[in-house]
C-alpha cells in the first residue's frame, strides 16, 4: 500500500509508485538520490511496482513523498494512475499492437475507473496479458483491429482504439 508506514524501530517507510509501472532512467537517479538525501537505509521494490524507502524519520519520509510526487511519482492510493496497470507495450515490446503506457494515462486523466467504481482497468498490448493484476475488473486487449473489452459485469466488446477512452466513459455513466 502507498504511503507512510511504521516500523518496529520507530523510524518508517514511505512506499512510492512507479506510474503505469516504469521509470525514465533519470526519473530513478532523481529518485535514489532524494531517497539517499533524506536518510533512507535502502529504496527497494516492492508490491504492485512500487519502490519502498525505508529508515526514514517521520519528517524526512514526508519530504521524500513531496519529492517523488514532483518526480512524477504516485503518492496516493486514490490517485487515478494507481487504478490503471498496464504491460510494456510499444515500443519496448515487439508483439505490442500499440503503445499503452501513453493510452494508460489517458484512460487515468479521463477518471474512468473512479466514474465506474470499478478496482482497477488492466490494458494488455496483446492476447498475452503480461502483468495483468487479479484485482483487475476491466480487461483491454488490444489486437490488430481494436481493443477487446471485458467489463466488470462480464460484457464483452470490440471497440476501435480511437473511441476506447469516450466508451469507457459512457461505460462508466451506466455503471454509477
Ligand atoms: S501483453 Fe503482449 S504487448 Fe504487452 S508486454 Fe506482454 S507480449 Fe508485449
């Protein structure tokens, strides 16, 4: 889970996510860096791609969240990136019909998944499903005419990539 987190010693952890489940090379220096400047013992990978610093006293971990935040970093359980996992996609994945990390955060600026109340919307570049969580109640597929669609309540679609982000929307309307 996000955010601070007490340990036995009386130090605490703070535990960041990677958006969409990725860094910039540079984005990770900066954050090592901000991580070793405020006091942590390690920076570790953690659960559902995120990065726990751990040793830090309560002032610093804060300081460290504000950092990460301004690196572009999730901070928040509620934050509309947390909700939308995605695979590597295009161009770091040679099956990938289309880029999803770019589409991911597009379907997470649109707040379809608050709207819904649904979990978590998973976005597969292919049938493979790489890195699509349990937690998942919407599956999108992308295939070379579209994206296939699983909703929360079992429906299944096929709508083009164009009107993913507008259907899931409306989607959305009817669900809440
Ligand atoms: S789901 Fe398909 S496109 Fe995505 S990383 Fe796996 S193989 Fe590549």
């Amino acid at each position: 889970m996000l955010g601070l987190h007490p340990l036995a010693d009386g130090r605490c952890a703070a535990a960041v996510g990677l958006p969409f489940g990725a860094l910039a090379a540079k984005t990770f220096a900066e954050l090592v860096a901000a991580a070793a400047r405020r006091g942590a013992s390690s920076l570790q990978p953690w659960e559902r791609h995120s990065a726990l610093a751990i040793g830090l006293d309560l002032a610093s971990a804060r300081a460290f969240q504000r950092e990460a935040a301004e690196l572009g970093l999730v901070v928040r359980e509620h934050d509309p990136r947390w909700r939308v996992s995605t695979c590597s996609g295009r161009p770091g994945c040679g099956s990938a019909w289309l880029a999803t990390r770019p589409l991911a955060a597009e379907i997470a600026r649109s707040g379809a998944a608050d709207r819904s109340g649904v979990r978590r919307i998973h976005l597969a570049g292919c049938a493979k499903r790489c890195a699509a969580p349990r937690a998942a109640d919407v599956q999108l597929v992308a295939d070379a005419h579209g994206v296939e669609v699983e909703l929360a309540d079992g429906t299944r679609a096929h709508w083009p990539v164009a009107e993913l982000v507008s259907r899931l929307l409306r989607a959305a309307e009817v669900a809440s």
